[in-house]
C-alpha cells in the first residue's frame, strides 16, 4: 500500500530525526531522503538511515500505518534483523510513526 503525502511527510522526517542524531553523536550517516549519501541495500532492500561509528553500525527503518507489517515490511524487516544478528557491533532500530 503507497504512503499519503502526510504519512511519507511524516517518515520523512523521522529519518531525518533519526540521521540528525547519529551525526552529532559522531556517526558518519546515510540516509534515504534528499541531502545525505543514499545506504547502500542489504540484501535487496535499502534502509532509511544507516549510521556508523568505528565498528558501530545501526540500521534504521521507519514505517508507516500504511506500509507497518506489509509483506515487504516482514520481508525487509527479517532482513535487517538477520544482518544485525551477524555481527555484535550491528544493531537494528525500527520505528512506526
């Protein structure tokens, strides 16, 4: 289901609160909204912020109403998951707004 122009205003600016953050708290920071570097995909899917510092990576995604527990949010979901779970210096953080 496509997001309103409200709901994706909305994401919108939780990634950018989320990338904000993560850069004054010293992580070099990617995010997928206009005026930051674009995450690269993991595992197919591209996340909304990925921040990291030394080893330290976070991966972010935020969802709406309209796309919470789509198939393609599970899908991507477990897939952000499974790649924190690789590696103990991963974390995910997944957020409804």
């Amino acid at each position: 289901m496509a997001r309103s122009v409200k709901q994706q205003s909305r994401h919108d600016a939780e990634v950018a609160r989320f990338a904000r953050r993560y850069e004054r708290e010293g992580y070099h920071v990617k995010a997928d909204i206009k005026g930051y570097p674009q995450p690269d995909t993991i595992g197919g899917y591209r996340p909304d912020v990925v921040a990291k510092k030394g080893i330290a990576r976070k991966i972010v995604e935020i969802e709406t109403m309209a796309s919470v527990d789509s198939a393609r949010d599970q899908k991507q979901q477990a897939t952000f998951q499974n790649a924190a779970k690789r590696s103990k210096a991963t974390s995910f953080i997944r957020k409804v707004v």
